[in-house]
C-alpha cells in the first residue's frame, strides 16, 4: 500500500504558491520599469526636441533681431550663435554624388576601403594578397563612402565661400545653433 503524506504534499504545494507569487512580482516589477523606461526616454525626446529649437531658432533669431552675435552674462558664460552645417548622402543618391564631386575636383574625399579577412595562421596568404589581391582567390569587401565630418566641412567650405553644392544630392542643411561657453 502506498503511504501518502498528506503534509509533505500541502508543504510543498504552499511553497509551489509562494515560488509562483514571487515570480510573478518580480515580472510586474519588470514591466513597469520598462514603462517607466519607455516614458522616460519619451520625455528625453521632448526635452531634446525643445531644446533645439532653443537653440536654432528661437535664440538666433531673438539675437539677429537685437543685431548682437555674442553676450557675455554676468557668471562669465558666453552665449554665440554660429552656423550649423549638416550633410549626408543617401544610398539612392550615392552614385549621383560621388560624379558629381569627382566633377568639381572633390574625389579625394571619396573614400574606397577594401577589406580582406584571413583565419588564424593565415599570415603568409595575407601577405601575398597584399600584393596579389584577387589573384589567390579571395573577394575582397569593397565599401565606399564620404566620412560624415568632411562632408560636413566641404559643405561648409563651399558655402561660406558662395559656391555651390546641390542640396537634393547631399541633403545639406544650413542653419544656427546657440553655443554656450561656461566659465
């Protein structure tokens, strides 16, 4: 006959309940953290988004219309506002951009990296890829592109120096932004 215990059994039931209970806290837990997370990041976003037009539109344009370009406070900080320049070339504009610059003599600042991987003990193959590339059957990855800082110069460059650069190609953006300097 099989000898039940009955007290073992409620025992381990309760404890069964108790795992379950704590677990499922510690998911609410979890889930309104990630709430929380959620929403502070949303009021990040918004904090940063007003915090722009502070300092693009708002300042510059209170300070154009005072016809002042910098101010010194009394705690020593300085406020400027200086332009703003920003570049990027999409990938369906790629080709278009990368003529057009080799056009206007600015194709050095294309850059063509191409990269090849070896496996461990490979160094002897990589030396000869050095200088044989394709010829010992390896494909190399190709990227090419304009680094995002000297886009942004060229575009500066340019138009501080009243010469064109094609906004639908590079879509450029020129405006202010408010610099504070702290003592």
């Amino acid at each position: 006959m099989n000898n039940i215990n009955f007290e073992k059994d409620r025992v381990d039931s309760v404890t069964q309940i108790d795992s379950t209970k704590t677990l499922s806290d510690e998911v609410i837990k979890l889930r309104n953290l990630e709430e929380q997370v959620a929403a502070s990041e949303e009021h990040t976003k918004k904090l940063k988004e007003k915090a722009r037009e502070l300092s693009q539109v708002v300042i510059p344009e209170m300070m154009k219309e005072m016809n002042v370009t910098k101010l010194k406070l009394k705690d020593g900080a300085s406020i400027e506002v200086t332009n703003f320049y920003s570049a990027r070339i999409t990938p369906d504009k790629q080709e278009s951009a990368f003529n057009w610059l080799r056009e206007n003599g600015l194709g050095d600042i294309i850059k063509n990296d191409v990269t090849v991987t070896f496996g461990r003990g490979e160094d002897n193959k990589a030396m000869a890829y050095a200088t044989l590339a394709k010829g010992q059957g390896y494909e190399p990855i190709q990227k090419i592109g304009v680094h995002n800082q000297t886009l942004k110069a060229v575009v500066r460059e340019r138009t501080e120096s009243g010469k064109d650069m094609p906004a639908d190609l590079f879509n450029t953006f020129v405006g202010n932004q408010t610099k504070i300097t702290k003592r």
